[in-house]
C-alpha cells in the first residue's frame, strides 16, 4: 500500500488495487462526503473506528479530490508548513523552495555585469 506522508504522518493511502484512495478527514467531513454522493465516497473503518474517507477514484470528480487531500494534508501538517503554504508568493513565509527564480538581465549579463 503507497502512502503520502507530511513530516513523517501520513495524511493518504492508496490501497493495492489502485482504484480507490484513503483520506484521513474528520469525522464531519466523512459524512457530508458520503451525504453528497455515496457512490463515490464511503466511511474508512479500521477495526470499529471511523479513519477516514475512502474515495472511489474512478467516480469521485477530480476537483474534490484534491479539495479531500489538501484538507487531510493539512490535518496532519505542522501549522507552520500550512502558513507557508498559505503565505502568497514573494512574502516572507514563502516557502524558499518555492520563490520565483533570479532572472539573468535582459542585455545578456547575470544580473551583476557578469557576460554569459
């Protein structure tokens, strides 16, 4: 079984027949989930306790997806990483993983008078 982790805690799972995903999302999102369309999504038990969401890949839209695994993404991220992420572009929480490349001037130089 794959899993993504965030520092070391894992926020999803995919199960060995690649079509279904797990999220770990608390228990109100797991029920609007399944409210919403129970065809796609189903409550993740492990042993009597309720885990998660497991995700029909094949009929759960792309977008919601995404939304489910940011969400379990962020539930297991450390607050500082989430405000990184959060941070726009430029500022000082950015990520520096993340910041905009140094452009090379436009008159062939590096930036600093140094040719190419």
């Amino acid at each position: 079984m794959a899993s993504f982790r965030v520092r070391g805690k894992i926020f999803a799972t995919v199960p060995p027949d690649d079509e279904h995903l797990h999220v770990f999302v608390d228990e109100a999102e797991v029920h609007a989930a399944v409210a919403e369309d129970p065809a796609a999504f189903e409550p993740l038990l492990w042993g009597q306790r309720l885990r998660g969401l497991r995700i029909r890949i094949a009929a759960a839209p792309a977008d919601r997806i995404a939304e489910l695994l940011e969400e379990s993404w962020r539930g297991k991220a450390p607050a500082r990483l989430a405000a990184e992420w959060d941070a726009p572009p430029g500022s000082a929480g950015w990520p520096r993983s993340m910041a905009p490349k140094r452009r090379h001037g436009q008159d062939g130089t590096l930036g600093h008078g140094q040719r190419r």
